[in-house]
C-alpha cells in the first residue's frame, strides 16, 4: 500500500550534469514528505525537444520511503567505487544534458504530473567539474539563488545530507524612490519571498498614505498610493517583517524619498555638459556629466547612455532635478563622493581618440549626442572637456574645452569653462584647396541653413536700425566678386566649401564674408581673410636659425630654446597644412620628422613670418621658451607650430634642415654651419644665424650671418641684417649696392651686394676684390655659372675671414664664354666705411 503524490512530496536535491574526468553524472532525488511513495513508470527527461523520448526510471516497483535520498545515474559501480554504498538507480537511457547552455531536468510521475523541475544556465549557475547542491528542499528548485556549489572534497554529496551552508542573512534594503507618479519603489539586495513582500501591513508612510497593493519583482517591491502624491514633499517608508526566501526576517529600516513632479523631456532640456574620457591612472574613473536646463525634473529611469559601440541602461529611480546636474561613472568609489553621481552598471569605455556620447529617453529618442574627437583638445590624463555654453550646439568643437579647475574636472558642478556664447563667427582659415574651390573654416559654426536665411531676411524688412530695405543675407565674395557655396552641412557647419572657379593663383586673394551668423543669433556684419594657396619648392625659405640656445637655471633669466624661422617670399598667403621638418636622409632614404602637434588651418601671410619651436608641456604659445624670452605676444600664435619635444635637435656642428610639405616634396634645405657666424663674436651661445636676403641661396654661407639684435634673435619679425639686393639697372652691367658699406655686425649695410645683369645666359663668373694697392684680398667666385642676372655678396673679409681696413676696394667683374669666345669685364669701386 503506498501513498498518494502530492506537489513537494519528492524534489531535485542535487545534480552533477558536467563531471569532472572519471566521474559519472547523477541526480539525487530526496522524498520531502512523511508518505512511502512508489516511482515504478516515473521518467527523468531534459528540455523539450523533437527528439527526446520518453525515458522510464524503471518498470519495477521502486520504494521511497520518507526522509530517504534516490540516487540516479548513468553507472552505479563508479558511483560506488568514489561515493561508496548508496541507494542508486543506473539508468540505460540517462539523459544527455547539455553541458555549455542551458538545459532542463524534469521530473515526472506515473501520472505524467511534474513532480519537480529546474532550468540551469552553465554560466551563470556554475557546476564545472562539481555537483549543484540545493539549499532547501522548500524553495522553488527554479531559483538559481537556491543552489550552491558542493564543498566536499568529493566533489558532491549523492544519497547524504548536502553540506553547501543555507543562506541564514536577512535582506536588506539598498535603496528606495518614487515610482512614476504611483508610489515607491524599493530595492533590496536579494529575492524577497512572495508572502511577506505584498503584505501591506508589512508598510508604513508618514506623512500618512493608504497603500492599494504591493507588487513583487525579483528583489524590488512597488508600492502603490492610493493617495495623490505631493510635489517636492519627503515621505518617510518604513519596513518590516520582509523575508527573503529561506526565510531570513529583515530588521525594521525607515528611508527618505522626496517626490518629484517630473515633466515629459524634449531634446536639448537635458544636455551632456562633461566628459572624463582619459582616466588619470588605471582604477581611476571616467565619468559623464548631464546637465538640466529646465525648470522641469526629469525621470531618467531606462534611458540609456551609449557610446559608439553599445549603451548601458540608467537605473529606475534615476531622476534629474531642475537646472541640476547628475553624473554617471564606471566607478563605484568615485560615485560614493555624491549623492549626484551615480555608479552606471555596464558603463561603456570611452575612446581616448574620439567616441559618440548619446543619451536617449526609454522610447530610444536622442536627448542629446556629442561626438567628441582627440582634436578637439589634447586632453591631458585625468582633465575633462567641459561645455561652456549649455544652449549652444553640442556638437560643436567651439563650444567645448579643457577643464581649468585645478582638480582637473567639476563633476555635478558648475563647469570652470562656463560662458555664454555672445561672441559671433570668424573667418579663422580659407584654403584654395583646388583650382576651383576654396575651403573655409570659421572659429564656431555657422547657420547657412535656410530657415536662418529667411530669419535674417525677416530682419532685414522689419524695423531694426540700419538694415531697412537691404537685402540681408549670408554672402561671400573673393575679391569683391561673389561666389557661391559648393558644400555646407549643418553637422560640420564650421566648413563650408565655396566656388573658386573664377579666381587666379598665384596673385592675392581675400575673402569677404557678409552677415556670418551662428546657431545662437550671433552676428558677424563683415569678415575678411586672406585666402592660403598651394605650397611649391621655393615658396617658402628658412630664415634664421636658433641652434645653440643659452638655458641656465642660475644666470635669473628666461631660459632660450632652439628654434627655425620660415619666411615666405612671395606676394600671396600660403597654406602650412601638413608641413614639416626633417634631416638629411639616410642611404636608404629614411627620415627623422619633426611635425608640429597640429597644422590644421594653418597658414602665413605675403611676406609673413612662422616659426617652429620645441616645448614639451601643451601651454599657451605666450608662455613658451621662445615667446617669454624674446617677448613675443599672442599676435604670433597662429603662425607658431609647437613640437611636443625638448628640442628641434640642431647639433651645434651643423647639420642639414629640411622644410617639406605633406608630400614629402621639399620646400627649402638648409645645410648650417656654426662658422657662418660673425668670426669677430668669441661666443655665439643664444645667437641665432640670420639670413641676409631670403631670395638668394640658401646655403652660400655669405648670405647667412649671426644676428645682430641685443637679444639675439627676431623671431617672427624681420633678419637684423636683413639686406635688399634690389637695384635699378636698365641695361647689362654690374651694379653694388649698398656703396659704401659697413662690415661692423651692427645689423646695418653689413654686406655688399654684388649684381649683375648679362646679354647671355652662358657666362661663366670669376670675381676678384683688390685693395687700392692692387693687392688681392677675396676670391668671391671662380666659374659661377652665371645666367642672365644675380646676385654675390662680399662680407668684407679677407680670403682668410679677417677684416678688411676701412677704405676702397677694386671689385672686379669677368665673364667669359667659352663657346663664343665672348668676354666681359667689369671694374667697380667699392668703399668700407665706418658707422657714426
């Protein structure tokens, strides 16, 4: 006579469904109840599916008498051999549970009634190489929390009591808030039993409120009010008498919620104001700022925080206040600093080179999104970019900078680089990218769009001073011809591309821009900039030369550092992008480049000036070596090009400088020496070596000499022996200027110009200097090939680089062609004077 099944009588106590080698599987039954129950005709079955059949446990009687322990099997004598003597079955047609993915053990009576049954996950559940043990025989077998690794040394405890310890801590509440405009919602630290969870006696608010129901998910419980809730009023919720599931009672807790009214968010009303995206050190955060520019709270709960390769969901109960900030990071210390900062599970890694920031509201609306790039700003580690103007545009690199703050970020505070944008457009770079079309950049974006022009049109017709009946409009001309815009879009709106079709390189060209207005209504009436063109060989030639810088920590002034001088010669602006520095190359023609940490949008004026210099922290150009000791002034900074290094490595033995542009084509070279100098100056530490007139050659040592200004050098402003070889001469002869001359490094008339001007081009060139006793003193040249004109200076020394007395000195002139046999000679007085 046996006893009736009933749901509970008979559970799944323990599993082994991925043994370790040499160990078989098993399930161990347990009978839970007082009754002597028979499982002939009961099966054991895993999930299902098409091809499972129907597997019986055994045709025969099988007792199970109350309290016992049923082990099942695929091979009793191994079970034996490791776990000694039990109460096992082995089954012929055990079932193949999955060892990778999910599976599940069912248990079925004669009846075909589940008797028990569970889905376990391998990744989640554990049981590599060990038995699954339950905790206890009451709770649900379905729950993951009611089961634990085995930890006997056997690895698992078939036909005995199991050891894994039952969970014996209460919960507790980790946090509480308000749930839509319902009620509360409350979250604990684990699975709450079902009983005790919706008992509303278990509840208490004051001030005092009639709670309709309690709902139960998982480890949170929603409180709903029967009462309307009061906007900005701080309910205290206090709990008792909640269990977990093993029946673990909780101590009585009170919290605070305050409840908020929250309005129904549109884009721009919640911005990114700040982002941590290079962490100081490994462990510290990175962390993102939203700012709320409402009067309005928000209810943030299920939005998402994504970046460009996935999102992380924003907890329930997130809300964001009126004109407020909230920050959320990957750092559960950092987030404990501040009720504001909130730690986000799943927080997505920001890209130190650039990455998407987008927050989107539950319906997968873009509230707001930046896409910030490394070139915005080279950010240091541990500083963050902070929005200056939270109306202006997001997305606009002009709108955002690095953190002032010397802590290096103001997380849920107000920005160190807060400023309202009331500053309208600039033209800062137009570039003759092609023959036909010029590329423009301007210092913020720019509204091109049409409904702005129609804006501005509006403007124009209606009562403001000064613009009554004119035709107001965004427009752009290239020497005061108007062209029209080739390309603008609306999400690179500091671009735009223009028609360049109808203007001529190679002559100067200025832009004007009319009525230039950005997205906040600023309003630029007229702006002009000289348009950059293409870069060739002989454009561009290095002028002065800092190789040899003086830096002394005890002599109480600025240290120097080297640097090199470019100027341009011709009568245009010119385009630097992509220009750069190197050595003479190696035999296999290898390189070693010295770039500049940005040349994007740079250019040099007709006749301008740039400089390269060293600096290894990222400061203003104004507190760089150079700039501080030769008092240079922010009027350069657009025309300086910083290398992130110590020094330009110019040995002072000379050497090789290349200047070439982003082909690799080379601009100009010069080959320095150190006796370029001035022989007469004993030390030329902290002198730089100038150029005399940058358009002759760059590397006759006569045309280079040490720089004759007290601080030795004029970076970013002409030689001090600058010299013009420009004569007026109307028919072939030689011709010397300056007449006298004085050869003192004073800076003045310091070198003789010898020019000539031929009827040929095939002249070979010999040049001679006499004193007025006809002796010789200087050999200039001995077979020059000549062409038709050009230029020979004469320093005044002697072949021997001593100085010459100061008096008149015969130049002679001789040219001779030796295919013709025509020759010409010319004799010139020149006189060395002295300077009063």
């Amino acid at each position: 006579v046996f006893d009736e099944f009933a749901e509970g009588d008979v559970v799944i106590n323990e599993f082994m469904y991925r043994p370790p080698a040499g160990y078989p599987r098993y399930i161990e039954l347990f009978n839970n109840s007082g009754k002597l129950l028979n499982l002939r005709d009961w099966r054991l079955q895993r999930r299902q599916i098409s091809t499972e059949n129907r597997r019986i446990i055994t045709s025969e009687d099988l007792l199970f008498h109350p309290g016992d322990y049923l082990v099942l099997t695929d091979n009793a004598a191994v079970m034996t051999d490791i776990f000694g003597n039990r109460n096992y079955v082995e089954l012929s047609n055990y079932p193949n549970f999955t060892v990778s993915t999910a599976d599940q053990i069912r248990l079925f009576t004669d009846r075909d009634v589940l008797a028990d049954s569970l889905e376990y996950s391998p990744s989640v559940w554990g049981g590599n190489g060990v038995a699954l043990e339950r905790l206890s025989p009451v709770v649900s077998a379905t729950l993951q929390q009611n089961w634990s690794e085995s930890p006997n040394i056997l690895l698992g405890t078939p036909g005995m009591p199991n050891e894994a310890a039952a969970d014996t801590i209460p919960p507790r509440l980790l946090s509480a808030s308000q749930f839509k405009d319902q009620g509360f919602i409350l979250r604990f630290d684990k699975k709450l039993d079902r009983d005790s969870s919706v008992n509303l006696s278990n509840y208490s608010i004051n001030p005092l409120l009639v709670l309709t129901k309690a709902i139960l998910n998982h480890d949170e419980v929603i409180l709903y009010s029967g009462t309307e809730l009061i906007n900005g009023l701080n309910y205290e919720i206090a709990v008792r008498g909640l269990s977990d599931i093993f029946g673990n009672v909780m101590e009585p807790v009170s919290v605070m919620v305050q409840y908020l009214e929250f309005g129904e968010a549109a884009p721009q009303q919640i911005v990114i104001n700040e982002i941590l995206y290079r962490r100081l050190q490994s462990g510290s955060p990175e962390f993102v700022e939203i700012y709320n520019r409402t009067d309005q709270n928000f209810d943030l709960s299920g939005w998402k925080l994504s970046d460009a390769a996935g999102s992380a969901t924003i907890p329930p109960g997130t809300a964001i206040r009126e004109n407020d900030y909230l920050v959320f990071t990957d750092s559960p210390v950092f987030a404990a600093e501040s009720e504001k900062i909130i730690h986000l599970p799943g927080f997505r890694p920001l890209n130190n080179t650039g990455d998407a920031v987008v927050l989107r509201k539950d319906s997968d609306v873009p509230i707001d999104s930046v896409y910030y790039r490394a070139s915005w700003y080279q950010n240091p580690a541990g500083i963050s970019l902070e929005r200056k103007d939270p109306a202006a545009l997001s997305i606009d690199p002009a709108n955002w900078a690095a953190s002032s703050d010397e802590r290096g970020s103001t997380p849920a505070e107000p920005n160190s680089r807060f400023e309202i944008d009331a500053t309208p457009p600039e033209i800062l770079f137009a570039n003759l990218a092609s023959a036909d079309s010029v590329v423009v950049i301007f210092s913020e974006f720019v509204d091109l769009t049409a409904s702005n022009q129609k804006k501005l049109q509006k403007v124009a017709t209606g009562p403001s001073e000064g613009f009554n009946n004119q035709t107001f409009s965004t427009r752009f001309f290239i020497n005061r011809s108007e062209v029209s815009i080739l390309m603008y879009d609306p999400q690179a709106a500091n671009r735009v591309v223009l028609d360049g079709s109808s203007v001529y390189m190679g002559e100067e060209l200025i832009l004007a821009a009319e009525n230039l207005t950005d997205f906040q209504g600023n309003i630029t009436l007229e702006a002009n900039q000289f348009v950059a063109q293409p870069l060739s060989p002989g454009d561009l030639v290095i002028n002065e030369i800092m190789f040899n810088p003086i830096a002394d920590n005890r002599d109480g002034l600025p240290d120097q550092s080297e640097y090199i001088e470019i100027y341009n010669r011709r009568p245009y602006a010119i385009s630097l992008e992509g220009i750069f520095l190197h050595d003479e190359p190696d035999e296999k023609g290898e390189i070693t480049r010295i770039d500049a940490v940005s040349t994007l949008g740079k250019w040099i004026p007709a006749g301008g000036y740039a400089i390269f210099y060293p600096e290894p922290l990222d400061v203003p150009f104004v507190q760089s070596r150079t700039a501080v000791f030769f008092d240079l002034t922010d009027q350069l900074k657009n025309f300086a090009f910083r290398a992130n290094r110590t020094t330009l490595s110019l040995p002072n033995a000379g050497r090789q400088v290349y200047l070439a542009d982003s082909t690799h084509t080379t601009i100009d070279m010069v080959d320095y020496n150190p006796n370029w100098h001035n022989p007469n100056i004993i030390d030329t530490r902290g002198i730089a070596l100038e150029r005399i007139n940058p358009d002759l050659d760059s590397n006759d040592p006569s045309n280079w000499g040490s720089s004759a200004n007290v601080r030795g050098g004029t970076p970013g402003s002409k030689n001090s022996i600058y010299q013009d070889s420009r004569v007026q001469a109307s028919k072939a002869g030689v011709f010397l200027h300056p007449n006298p001359f004085s050869p003192d490094g004073s800076g003045f008339e310091d070198t003789l110009f010898i020019n000539y001007i031929f009827d040929e081009p095939d002249y070979l060139l010999r040049i001679r200097i006499y004193d007025r006793y006809g002796r010789l003193v200087r050999n200039l040249a001995e077979g020059k090939n000549a062409g038709f004109e050009g230029t020979v200076l004469w320093d005044g020394r002697t072949d021997r680089g001593g100085k010459n007395r100061i008096g008149i000195y015969i130049i002679l002139v001789e040219a001779y062609n030796s295919t013709n046999g025509r020759n010409l000679i010319f004799k010139e007085t020149a006189v060395i004077a002295r300077q009063f």
